[in-house]
C-alpha cells in the first residue's frame, strides 16, 4: 500500500513513563513520529514491569536520557512503514527487544539474540536502526529503551521487533512472553537443552525464574527445587511445577541447603537473579557434567568468582543467556501457542494491572520483592491487583 494511506506524516501525541535527566520516573505527554522505513507503530495493550527496567532507574545500568522505560509488551499494530508487508494494520504482535536486522553475521547465523546492530546501536544509543529517535518533547528528543519503550500508550519500532501472534490469545497477559518467558523458557530449552529425568535448580522465583520451573517441568526433568526469599512466590513455584522449595532467607548456606535436597548436585542450575552471590551459588551447586546458566542480568562491572579446576575436573559449564537464546519469530508464536494449549501458566505469574500512572510505585513494589510480573495498561485509570 502507498506510504500516505499506511502511516500519517504527522506524530501522535501519547502519554508515556519517562526516566528524566534527574533520575525521576514520571509520565509525560511526549510526541511519537510516525514509523519510518521498516518500522510499525503497535498501540500498547499492556507492558511488563522487569527488573532491567529496575536496573536502569537504580542506575546499575548506564542508558542516555531522558528515555521512555519499558521493554516488554503487547499490542495492536496501528500504522506501517515503508518496506513493510509481513505485518498488516490490526495485527496483534508481541513485542520483542532484540528486533534482529537480519543482516548481521549472528543473524545469517540464525542467531538473532546476538544482532550485532541492536548491540551496537539500538541498545547503548537509545535510538532506532537509523540512530535517531522517534520521541520527542517541545522538539527535544527522548531515547528508546532497547528499541521498545512500552511504557506508553503507542510505540515505533522496527518490524522485526512487533511478532505477530493469533489474536484470540488474551493480549493483556501475553506481554510477558515478550521478556520473561522467553527468556526463562528459553534458556532451559535453548540455552542449557534441559534433558528428561534430569535434576534442574532454580534460584529466583520472580517471572524468568518462574517461566525457567514451567519449561523444566514441561521437559520432563524429576527434580526441580526453586529458590527464593518470599514464601509466596515458593508456594506458587510448586504450583507451577516445582518438587521441592529452599528459603534463602531461611537458610545459613543456601548451597549447603540445596546438596541436601540432591547430594549430588545438579544437572542445571538456573541464576534466575543476577547477583554475584547467585551467580556463585548456582556453580557451587552442581553436579559432575552440570551446566550453570546465567540468566539473570547482574550491575555492569561486577565480578564473580569460582574454582575453575573444580570446574575442569568435574567437566562442568557455566553458559551465559541472553534473551534466552532465542529466535523471536519462531520462539515466541510458539509460546503463545502453548499458553492457549495450557501447557503454559501466564495468569498466575502476573500479580497486579495498574495504569501508567502508578509506574514508579510498581517499580518500588518490585525492588521490594512484593510483586512478580506487573502490567502496566496505559489506559487504566484504576490499579487491580490480582
């Protein structure tokens, strides 16, 4: 279709959550250019509240500012670029924040994870494949975060970052697979390729630990003990297909308390959390031949450390795992598939809807570990907690 009848000239005006030069989280009135070249416009159905988005208001993580937070979402395609014509006016897509370009060695390598544009532009700039932006504020421009920004009512993206999906699966709860489902489910399949009847460690129960419990439940492993320091979320780790709990609050050596559920140690232990002091328990764990996966994103500069002739001598691996190694445009579609099969629980994962208007106290909620996956729907007036 020609350009003039699929994306207007003129930007919209929405509202969006806005991480300013002072480190305040507020919601603004900002304008959104129209989709250029490769790009789509998706009117935001809900966005995933994460602990990256939390890295990045902690200033952990260094992004240019100001910038509209949020990274994982869902929602309705409302205008097309130039060169588009996979996606159509009215698709419901997920949103993806590594939007592959395709051209790059990882991406003819099938390894879109790993594009080397949205590591070298779309990520550290804040900006789309052209390097600028299309938000806006009285004509001074506000960064992206990770090419998605989902915490506004509407987004620019490129295509490659809107995946279509069917559109009888619930929008709402769909967001988090954008994020936390692909990632978690993605790197007990993709990254670690956890094998039936094997033993599988969880350490965080937030949503990627949660989504890491459900696919090592569905590959059939015979032990998986989740970690966690709030009763609440251990209790629904069970639900959702955990054997067996350890309260880190609870327990002196969480190491110590996990070789006493499986003396032995494990055949996968999932850093769902980040930290130095995870990253190390999760190796300390393991069994002969176990596989250590890093899942969880830690500060920048930070260093762990573990006993590498241990490692050789047991013929262990620690793998790192971004995005869950994931191909969004296969892995996601399916994933969406196995919610509406109900081999997947989304509803159970996501404690609170609230509008973008209580952005900053559900990031507060979240760095207090009150929550797990809360949405934010940008036309909510009203919070609903479930």
């Amino acid at each position: 279709m020609p350009a003039q009848e699929t994306a207007d000239s003129r930007p919209v005006r929405i509202d969006a959550v806005v991480l300013d030069e002072d480190g305040r989280v507020v919601v603004k009135k900002v304008d959104l250019a129209p989709p250029g070249p490769g790009e789509v416009r998706v009117r935001v159905a809900a966005a995933g509240v994460c602990h990256s988005d939390l890295h990045v208001t902690a200033g952990a993580w260094q992004v240019p500012r100001p910038v509209v937070l949020g990274h994982e979402g869902s929602g309705v395609v409302t205008a097309l670029g130039d060169g588009v014509d996979e996606l159509e006016v009215g698709d419901h897509v997920v949103l993806s924040w590594v939007p592959g370009c395709g051209n790059c060695r990882p991406c003819r390598a099938g390894r879109p994870a790993q594009c080397a544009l949205v590591a070298s532009v779309v990520a550290p700039g804040g900006v789309l494949y052209d390097g600028t932006t299309r938000l806006s504020e009285a004509g001074r421009p506000i960064h992206h975060y990770l090419g998605v920004s989902s915490f506004a009512q509407e987004v620019v993206v490129p295509h490659s970052g809107a995946i279509k999906v069917r559109s009888d699966a619930p929008l709402e709860d769909i967001a988090i697979i954008g994020c936390a489902i692909a990632t978690g489910v993605g790197a007990v399949r993709n990254t670690a390729a956890v094998r039936p009847k094997s033993t599988v460690a969880v350490i965080g129960c937030g949503g990627v630990g949660l989504a890491c419990v459900q696919a090592a439940r569905i590959a059939g492993a015979m032990r998986i003990v989740a970690v966690d320091v709030v009763a609440e979320k251990l209790a629904l780790a069970t639900e959702l297909g955990a054997t067996e709990t350890v309260d880190a609050a609870a327990a002196p050596d969480v190491v110590a308390a996990l070789r006493a559920v499986e003396p032995d140690g494990y055949d996968y232990v999932f850093d769902a959390i980040g930290k130095i002091t995870t990253t190390e328990q999760a190796i300390a764990a393991l069994g002969l031949g176990g596989a250590a996966v890093i899942v969880g994103l830690p500060a920048q500069g930070e260093r762990a450390m573990f006993d590498p002739l241990a490692l050789a001598e047991s013929d262990q691996r620690i793998l790192g795992c971004n995005y869950g190694s994931s191909i969004p445009h296969r892995d996601i579609p399916a994933l969406v598939d196995e919610v509406m099969a109900g081999r997947l629980d989304l509803s159970s994962m996501i404690s609170g809807r609230r509008p973008l208007s209580e952005a900053a106290d559900a990031l507060t909620d979240l760095a207090a570990g009150h929550a797990l996956r809360q949405l934010l729907i940008p036309n909510r007036r009203g919070s609903a907690t479930i």
